[in-house]
C-alpha cells in the first residue's frame, strides 16, 4: 500500500525548498546571538557582510550556470587570475587595471562555454579543465608566488576598503552585482529563456529558444562575476596570489544549492544565493565561535553541500542516477 506522506515530493515542492532557507538563516542567526551576545550589532554586522560580499559575487556568478542545469568548476581559478593580473597591472595602469582583469574572466568565461557547447563537453569537464588552463597560466604570471600591490597601486585601490553612509564599499558592489543579476534574470529575455532550458533542453528548442548562445552567455557572466569577485578580494587584502580564491570554490557552490536552487537547474536565483552566502557566513561564525578547527571547514561544507543537492535536486530529470 502507497504511503500517504511522501518525503520526497514534499520536499521537491518549490515553496518548501524557498522557505527552508531563511528560517535556516533565521535559526542560525538566534543560536550565534544565544551563544555570542552582542553579535547583532552595527559593527560585527557590518563585518559579515563584507565577509559574505566577495563570496556572494563568485555565487551569483555560478548561479547562472546552475540555472541552466550546468556546473562551473573554474571560478576560483579565473578569480584567482583576475586578482594576479590587477596585482601586476595597478602600479603602471591605475584604476583601469580593473576592466582588464574583469576582461579576462570574461574571456574565459566564454571559452568554457564554447568547449561545452561546440565540442558537446559535459560542462563540469570543461570548467575543470579550462580552470587548470587559467591556474597554469596565474602560476606563470605571477611566477608561483604572492604579489603585493606596490605602494603605488594601493592608491587605486583604497576606495573597496572605504565605507560611504557607514556602509562599506565592498557590500555596496555586492548589493549592486545582486540587484542587476536579479532584475536579469527576472525581466530579461536571457532570464526566461535560462530557466527555460534549465527546466527542459527539448522544450527551449521546441519553443525556439537559442539554447547554445544562452549556454554561452552564463558561461560569460560566469568568469566576468568571478574576476570581479577576484578583484575585490585583491583589493581588499592588498595582493594577488595563483592561489588566493582556491578555498572558495565548495563555499561559492554550497551558497548557491543551499540557497534553494536546484542542483539540476530551472528553478532558483539571485534572492536565493545571497540567503545561501549569508547561511554560509554565519557557519563560518558559529565554528570559530564553538572553537572547530578551520581546516574541517571544507568538511562541514561538503557534508551540508551533500544535504542540500538531496534536498533541492529534482529526481524527475535524472532517469538514472549514476
């Protein structure tokens, strides 16, 4: 006899899976203010969204590619990247060090999307190895060592450290990244048509949807936001490193599942990821504050990012699950 409460199906009901976020948020926020009395204060505040902000950008960026029913593995790589050619670029170029950077993610945002696309590469393949094309090519940049940003460049970059109204800079540009992301998605033919082939491919061709070129276009969003995501972090430490944004990449895909978008694509977005980042931020919190080790951090991670694809993926799409 059938059982009367389904579990799964419950639990694949897109107003569930948007409501368990933020009363996780919620909960999370109680326990850290129960356990750290004075955490919700303007200052420590103000601190987990700067915090949050670089690993929000590097999200929203893979969102899209999620949306479409795709993976992008090369984010922390391209930021990576990005954050070594600003490093290199600032003392001689100035401010306009950062178009050059964000250019590069942008470019090769786009050549994994066309690897995907054109040579009909599964798309985490394709990240996978364009990453370690763009890890390479950071560790020869920037000859497998840090570079701090000489005296000279520091000038053009003081202004992400800086705050405007009591609000730093830095939540500033991720508010800005997310509200444009948001209102693309949202209201822009790109938009529609991204959830329309993440929620089937032979339904967008049906429809006429150009499916390849939107494939391509997230790819693009993809490396532009993750070398923006590069630039800042760059800026705000005052170096770039080959190395700089390797420990992101689990947090930036855990932001984004955890958030409530589905691992198999067609249903999410931007409002989603930024509660994932803050559910994210506020973890980080609450183990220092119980005294975990922050090398089982990737641990935690791993074991919530598990959690969540259980949660939002949709078994409907996936004949067999390999």
């Amino acid at each position: 006899m059938k059982n009367s409460f389904d579990f799964r199906s419950m639990i694949s009901n897109s107003w569930v899976q948007g409501a368990i976020p933020p009363a996780l948020l919620a909960v999370l926020i109680i326990i850290v203010e129960i356990g750290s009395p004075g955490f919700l204060t303007g200052e420590t505040l103000a601190l987990l969204l700067s915090n949050t902000a670089v690993l929000f950008i590097l999200a929203t960026g893979v969102t899209f590619v999620i949306l479409i029913g795709g993976i992008d593995l090369s984010i922390q790589a391209v930021a990576s990247l990005a954050s070594v050619i600003l490093a290199q670029l600032l003392p001689s170029m100035g401010l306009l060090a950062f178009p050059v950077a964000i250019a590069a993610g942008l470019v090769f945002g786009i050549l994994s999307g066309v690897v995907h696309v054109w040579l009909r590469v599964p798309s985490f393949v394709a990240t996978l190895a364009t990453g370690g094309v763009v890890a390479g090519m950071a560790l020869w940049l920037a000859n497998g060592r840090a570079i701090t940003i000489e005296e000279g460049g520091r000038a053009s970059t003081s202004w992400i450290n800086a705050t405007i109204v009591g609000t730093p800079v830095v939540v500033l540009i991720a508010i800005g990244v997310g509200l444009a992301s948001y209102l693309g998605l949202r209201y822009s033919r790109f938009g529609r048509q991204s959830l329309a082939v993440g929620a089937g491919e032979p339904a967008a061709y049906a429809a006429g949807i150009n499916v390849d070129r939107t494939k391509i276009v997230a790819f693009a969003l993809s490396g532009t936001l993750a070398a923006i995501a590069g630039v800042v972090l760059a800026a705000r430490l005052s170096s770039g490193s080959p190395s700089l944004a390797n420990q992101l990449l689990l947090p930036a895909i855990a932001a984004v599942i955890v958030g409530g978008t589905a691992i198999t694509g067609g249903l999410g977005g931007v409002g989603r990821t930024a509660v994932g980042a803050l559910i994210i931020s506020i973890v980080r919190i609450g183990m220092t504050f119980v005294g975990v080790n922050i090398f089982a951090e990737n641990v935690v991670f791993g074991a919530v990012l598990i959690a969540a694809v259980a949660i939002t993926i949709d078994r409907s799409k996936i004949a067999i699950i390999k």
